[in-house]
C-alpha cells in the first residue's frame, strides 16, 4: 500500500485468511477495477438461502448502482429504511497460469469485494444519475445519444445503491510458480494472457447514421 493514499478501513470480511499480501484497501486500486468492467455479482439472502444473481451495476464516487427490475426479490428486499445486506463481488481474469504440476495451476486476476446494506434509489434526481451511469458503464458518453427511459419503463426499472466502505480488492499478477523439483519436467509452463477485445460493430438495419464518437473512441 502506498504511503498517504485514501484506503477504506479495513474490517475482517475485506481481509483475506489467505494471500493476504495481495489484498489492498486503497480506494484508487479498488476504484480502477470497478471502472474497467460492468458486471458485478450480487450476493444476498432470500428465504432463509444464499441467491447470487449477474446483472450490470455502475460507480459513482463512492457510490455502487446496481441494476434490477422491480419485481425481483433483491430489489424487494432493499425497500425501506431496513434496506437488504448484500456482498458484490466483481472479478476481471488477465491469465491463465499454467505450471508444470496440475496443483499450481493458476488464474492472474483482479477482484473487488464489496459488504453493506443496499438501499433503493427512490429520489428522481439519483434515478436518473444512476441510469445514465449503468448506460455509460460500458460505453461512455452513450447515455447522451439515445433516448431516455420513458414513464412505463421507469416503473418496470429499479436501481439499488451499495455505499463504497467496507471493501477491498486483491489482485495476482505473478508468473508460473512451479516447485523447484518441478522445474525440469518435459511440459510446457507459463503465462497466457486473457483480455476482452471489441469487435467491429454491427449496426441495426434501421441505424441511418454514422458510427458515433463516443462508440470511435470506445473502439479507439
């Protein structure tokens, strides 16, 4: 951890039994993977169950929205002042670690995890700084060029809000690590690389207009 940068406390549900030395609580290492990707895992109880659902979510400052539809039971349960306990993980895979013994096979990655209580976006104003963010998550500066949600669709729609402060992220980022009395045995080890790459677009056949600056500049 750097010296004097801004870091979320450490509690004992964001500190790791294992590998610990690859864990970080500051918040500009935590920020810059939840700014590289738009899907998130969203952990909660229901009926006495754990229930782990996929759906996108966005950052704003400190601030976690995570997307849903009225009628689903996370988005229920986080009604009221009471709101829902959640835990969000998020997870990018950069490679995969290949060693010459099936044990020490590994994953280089970037994570974040995420405890709290989530809370429904009610007031109009944060809705729609929310949606704006879930749109422009992905692709931004898209929020800008489309139409906005309209009244149904704002009804069928729900965002909830998970303040950043009990969070961490760990990361590996290491070579393959055979043991030594693994070192001379006739396979191949080593790193390969894993990253998401956009493909052309394919435009709708009712899109008369160019491609965008804001889906150019995502394209680079």
């Amino acid at each position: 951890m750097s010296d004097g940068a801004a870091s979320y406390a450490r509690t004992p549900r964001t500190t790791p039994t294992r590998y610990k030395e690859r864990a970080t609580w500051e918040q500009d290492a935590i920020h810059a993977v939840l700014d590289s990707t738009w899907l998130c895992h969203l952990g909660f109880m229901a009926d006495g169950a754990p229930v782990v659902l996929p759906t996108i979510y966005a950052r704003v400052g400190d601030r976690l929205y995570i997307h849903g539809s009225t009628g689903s039971r996370p988005m229920r349960g986080a009604k009221g002042e009471q709101g829902l306990a959640v835990c969000v993980t998020v997870t990018l895979v950069d490679g995969l670690v290949l060693t010459k013994s099936a044990f020490n096979h590994s994953v280089n990655f970037r994570s974040v995890v995420a405890h709290g209580t989530a809370h429904q976006v009610t007031d109009p104003e944060e809705l729609s700084v929310a949606l704006d963010a879930l749109v422009d998550q992905a692709v931004p500066g898209r929020s800008a060029e489309v139409r906005p949600a309209n009244a149904k669709e704002l009804a069928a729609t729900a965002v909830v809000r998970l303040v950043l402060d009990e969070v961490s992220a760990k990361t590996r980022d290491d070579g393959a690590d055979d043991d030594e009395a693994d070192l001379d045995l006739p396979y191949w080890a080593g790193v390969v690389p894993v990253s998401t790459v956009l493909g052309t677009p394919a435009p709708h056949t009712s899109t008369t207009v160019p491609l965008p600056a804001h889906l150019r500049a995502l394209l680079g």
